[in-house]
C-alpha cells in the first residue's frame, strides 16, 4: 500500500518518477523585481480531481478550493502571477493574478498529449517543457498564441524522447532538465541531461551529462550557477550538485546519494544557502534532511510512510515540504532551514492533498 501513491503519479503523468521537482518560484523564469512574499499557492489532488488553494504565510490560515484543476497540476509564480499548468490529458496553461480566482486571465492548450511540466517567461513569450516530445514550446502568454519550437530531437536518446521536464533561467538563458528515460525498455536511465537553450536563438547551445532523471534548481547564493539533483525511485544513485554554465562538466557530487544510503527525490534551498532534500528510502519510507551549504545533511523529520514530495523554499528561510499520507493525514510540513526545525506541531491541512507549491507577494 505504502508505493501507491508514486505509483499513482507514475500512471497520471506516464513517467516512471514520483516527484517531478517542481520548487515553487526557483525552477522558474521570473525576470521582475522580487516582492515579499505574503502566500503560498498550492496544487491539491487526488490524482482524480484537482483544486488550487492558498496559505497565509503569516498565519498558516487555509483558503482552500480556489477552484478546480486537473488531476497532475503544476503551479508556478513569475512576475506576480501565477501560471497553473494541467498536464497529461488537459494539456493546458492557465494564468491567474493572485487574489483573483474566479477565472484566469488567458487559459490556452499547448498541445493534445503533449504533457507539459513546467514554464519560463523569458523577455514576453512562455516556453513550456513538453513530456511526450522532442521540443519545447513556446508560446504568447497573454493570448497563448503558438510562437515556434526550441528543437530537442538531438538529446532524445534511444526512444527518441528526451522527457524535458524542469527548467530554471540563468542569465537569460534557459536551461532544462532532460530526463532521457528509454520508454522501450520500462523506462529505463538512458543517461540524464541539461542542456542550455538560448532563448534569442530558440536552439540548444551546451548540453551536459549529468546522471539519472535530473531535476534542475536555481542555485540558492549564485546567480551564475543553478543546482542539479539526479537519482532514480527508491535507489542510492545519483545526488545533488552544482552546475557552473561556464565549464564543460558539472561539480562533482556535493550530497551523494550512495553516501547517505537513500535517493534524493527533491530540493529546495534558501537565500543563505542551506537547504533541505527529501530521502526516498528502499523500503518505501521518506526522510527530510536539512542541508548545509558544504553538504552536511542532519536529518529533521521521518521516517515516515507518508509520501514526502515537492518541496519548496520560500523568502523567509523556510521549507514547505507536501505530505501525502496513505491512510492518515495529509497537509503541509515547514521547516526552519536556519534551525533545522520543523515550525508547525500539527500539518496544515487542505481538502485535498497538497502536491506542489509556489510563493506570491
């Protein structure tokens, strides 16, 4: 019972990982001058239905239902809105401005079966990460009219498909995830990639080697670098690393996952640089480790049953971590990152359980 959950989301999005890595604002393109951040916006979901909800980031205060989404939902906030991406089935990105919830600015298809993951708005036009192709999409974001393709077919390893899924702008340039998994041999590690896309040029211009199914962040203390974590469900392989565009390799391991004896599923890190990974153990039970800047990690939580997934960091030095429980309660953890303490005694609790998380002023 306790890998039903992944296995649930293994079947909604046709991919073989639980936890996609979506960390609120930093896997995101968000060009605008940052505000405080006063809420959280979340995906709910039972991987029937899906709902967005909000979270008072003073008082822990829940406004849930905002409205309806599909069953795999993505949220994403760049330049004080929030994009809201539907995923396999739906195919849909919809924009909201936070507060107003009745019904989006623009809601447009990117593409029947397409399966997007995740968004970047860079310099006016969208580009959206495409599951099921060889390409990325690009798109007007006030009208969702299609505006051309960034080619990916080179990278598409032996299935063809590349599984482009997360992204993260540095200096203007986009750089994606490709998670490169052989579809023909039961989604088997064909060797994960970052590339570097130039956004002006709409073509790949670097790509790396990486490991496993990588996930890629912004990188918490350089705005020059972004952050990569590789790793496949439930295995001690991969880790979390740095990547410096400037050179032809990425860093070595700065958390190895063999180290430690478990995956790492997810991260997310704050402006100081600690952080906090979630641990996916063999056994199917889940630990959260606080991360210091050198790669120390001291656990703070777990443990647990609970599926533990999709954390993100917020303006305030924390980490909202979605727990997913089987046959208990499912809600939001915070921890701490400066104390390596969890901050509410009791989950925050949503009608349906929280998935994924991003940050608002």
């Amino acid at each position: 019972m306790i890998r039903l959950v992944p296995l649930l989301l293994l079947l909604s999005a046709c991919a073989p990982t639980a936890d996609t890595g979506d960390t609120g604002t930093s896997d995101t393109a968000d060009t605008g001058t940052a505000t405080a951040q006063t809420h959280a916006v979340l995906t709910t979901t039972d991987f029937a239905v899906g709902a967005l909800a909000t979270v008072d980031l003073d008082s822990l205060a829940v406004d849930d239902d905002l409205l309806p989404t599909s069953s795999d939902p993505f949220v994403s906030v760049m330049q004080d809105e929030v994009f809201q991406v539907n995923g396999l089935g739906v195919d849909s990105v919809a924009v909201y401005t936070p507060g107003s919830w009745g019904a989006p600015q623009v809601q447009f298809s990117v593409g029947s079966g397409t399966n997007p993951h995740a968004v970047a708005l860079i310099d006016g036009e969208l580009f959206v990460s495409l599951y099921e192709e060889a390409h990325l999409g690009i798109f007007d974001p006030t009208d969702g009219t299609a505006l051309g393709s960034v080619d990916l077919s080179a990278y598409g390893g032996s299935d063809g498909i590349p599984e482009a899924s997360t992204m993260v702008v540095v200096n203007g340039d986009l750089y994606v995830a490709l998670e490169r998994l052989n579809r023909d041999d039961g989604w088997s590690d064909d060797g994960g990639m970052v590339v570097q896309v130039d956004p002006s040029l709409r073509a790949v211009t670097k790509a790396w080697a990486v490991g496993p199914s990588p996930i890629v962040y912004a990188h918490p203390t350089d705005s020059t670098k972004l952050m990569v974590r590789t790793g496949l469900y439930a295995q001690a392989v991969g880790g979390l690393r740095v990547l410096d565009p400037t050179q032809d390799a990425p860093d070595p391991l700065l958390v190895d996952a063999s180290a430690l004896g478990y995956g790492i599923a997810g991260y997310a890190a704050a402006s100081t640089g600690a952080g906090i990974i979630v641990g996916e153990h063999s056994d199917a039970t889940y630990t959260l480790g606080c991360v210091a800047p050198d790669g120390t990690v001291t656990d703070v939580y777990g443990p647990t049953a609970d599926w533990l997934t999709n954390p993100a960091g917020d303006d305030r030095g924390r980490a909202w971590v979605a727990v997913r429980s089987v046959s208990g309660t499912s809600g939001l953890l915070v921890v701490d990152l400066a104390t390596c303490s969890v901050v509410n005694d009791t989950l925050v609790q949503t009608d349906l359980p929280p998935y994924r998380i991003a940050f608002y002023p």
